[in-house]
C-alpha cells in the first residue's frame, strides 16, 4: 500500500511491522526478492533481510554440527588405533612375538612405539579443530539469539 505524503514522496507500508516509510529509504531483499522492507529489518552490514540472515546463520550451525559429529567419530577412531597400538607395544614388550608368526616378521612391530605417538599428535590436532568448531557454534548462536531479542524488543 502506498500514500503520498508530498508530490515527490511516496510513503510504503512494511509488510513485516506495518510501519511507514518513504520509498527511498526501504529496500528489497536480494536473497529471498521480498519486500519493500522498512530499515529496521535490514541485518547490520548486510544486504539480506534478517529472516534470510538468521536462515543462513541455522544452516550454518546445523553443518557445524555435522561436522563435529564427524571430528568427534574421527577422535574415537583415533583413540581405537592408539589402543590398538598400545596393546601391540605391551605383547612385543612381553616377548608374545615369539608366539605369533604373522607379528614376527611385520615391520610395524619394529617401529610401535612411533606408530603410536602418530594418533595421539593426530588426537591433540583434531581436538584443537573441535575446540574451535565449538566456539565457532557458540558464537552464531550467541548471534542467532540477539537477533532474537533484537526482533522481540522492536
């Protein structure tokens, strides 16, 4: 709906709020091509509206999520191959070699304990990536529900 407010100005309702604005000062979101939307539901340093914003903000942290469920699986792995390994430096250390044939002439065997240290430095860096994928989550989410607030409090 549009009113004349002046000869040269023309007055637009907001479709979200139902308030007034002059049609200079609206805008259409280029993401999802509604609009005109007053200022106020224009994301700070965006061009999208704040439901696109906060759409693209939750399939960011859903994918975040999915990645680390992936990182959290990948850090199990890790810690089965550091078992795995463990186990085999205790029997060579125990002299079980001498039973099993296929151990006695594996070249892993001569090289466990190096083999070993490999998951835990791989351990120590994917948990660093955990560490940060958390944060990263927190901080969209801290976003996410300011904007929350933001739209509650207007």
């Amino acid at each position: 709906m549009a009113l004349k407010d002046t000869d040269q100005e023309v007055l637009l309702r907001c479709p979200l709020c139902n308030s007034f604005f002059k049609k200079t000062e609206g805008f259409t979101c280029p993401r999802c091509r509604q609009g005109p939307f007053c200022k106020v539901h224009r994301f700070a340093g965006r061009r999208e509206c704040t439901s696109c914003v906060c759409d693209m903000k939750q399939r960011e942290v859903s994918d975040l999520y999915r990645q680390e469920k992936s990182v959290r699986d990948f850090l199990k792995l890790l810690q089965f191959i550091f078992l795995l390994f463990a186990i085999l430096f205790i029997a060579t250390r125990a002299g079980v070699l001498e039973f099993v044939d296929f151990l006695k002439e594996n070249p892993v065997v001569g090289y466990v304990a190096y083999f070993g240290i490999l998951p835990v430095a791989g351990y120590v860096l994917f948990y660093v990536i955990l560490y940060n994928l958390r944060n990263r989550i927190r901080e969209i989410e801290t976003e996410m529900r300011a904007m929350e607030f933001k739209r509650m409090v207007r």
